[in-house]
C-alpha cells in the first residue's frame, strides 16, 4: 500500500523556504530576518513533526532571496536550518546555515556592565563555539552562550 504525502503548509511559486527551524525559536528567526516587516506571503508552520527534532517550524516566503549573511543570521537560533530556493515550483538550489565568524547588531550582551547595553554601540561579538553557539563580546569580553542568547 502507499503511503499518502500530505503538504501541511502549501506551496509557493518562487521565493525561499526555510526548514527544520527548533519550533520554539519560530519568531526568532521571523524578528531576525525582519519578515514582520515584508510585504511578500508569508506562510508559516510551527510544531510540525520532525524525526530529527521532534517538533519544527517551517517558513515559506514568496518572492524573496536572502544574502548568505541573512541566512547565516539564522543559525544563531536554527543551526540545523535548511533553506530551499524555489522558482516555479521547484527547488532548483538548497543551502544550509553556518554560524558565521563574526556577529554584528543581532543578539544582545548578556553582561549588564557592557557599554553596548546603556550607550548607542551596535553589538560585536566574535563566535567563540559554532557547535553549541556561544558568542565573545568584542567590547567587555563576556560571553554570551545560546541560553542567555537575547536577539535584538
């Protein structure tokens, strides 16, 4: 007997599609690639089953292409994200996230004292873990682990 494939989130036309998102850092990944404020469908699915993470997330986005440093963005709170670029109606290229080197205005220093928490200086820290994301200050030398990982 075969076995039926459903869709749970429809289909798009062109555009991007990012999977395998931890379902509980959904709006995360939304606040950091400012979706909240595109004027493209936006179509998203949380707590969908996933052999490999239990529940996820998916986001699909019409019309829109990322720059790999948006995407590399995304693995501060999705490492394990997949992203498929479609055009009509196929994949025609997947790319997979990497936490990049440097990160720069996206999360917020976990240290009180820091000058980026009470003075206007855009957040800077180098990536000190890739595997379990940690994050080294550039201005207090603090580091900031996935735990205490604030996104701005």
């Amino acid at each position: 007997m075969k076995e039926r494939k459903q869709l749970s989130v429809s289909a798009i036309e062109n555009g991007t599609v990012i999977d395998h998102i931890p379902a509980r850092n959904l709006f995360k990944v939304i606040q950091i690639l400012g979706l909240d404020h595109f004027d493209s469908q936006i179509t998203f699915g949380t707590n969908l089953e996933s052999k490999k993470l239990g529940k996820k997330a998916i986001i699909k986005i019409s019309d829109k292409f990322f720059e790999d440093e948006d995407i590399n963005r995304i693995a501060l709170v999705a490492p394990d994200a997949k992203l498929n670029i479609i055009r009509d109606y196929e994949v025609v290229e997947k790319k997979v996230v990497e936490v990049p080197d440097t990160i720069t205005g996206i999360a917020k220093c976990m240290n009180p004292k820091c000058i980026t928490n009470f003075e206007q200086v855009t957040t800077r820290f180098r990536v000190v873990s890739k595997k379990n994301v940690s994050l080294k200050c550039h201005y207090c030398e603090k580091i900031t682990n996935q735990e205490n990982m604030q996104i701005i």
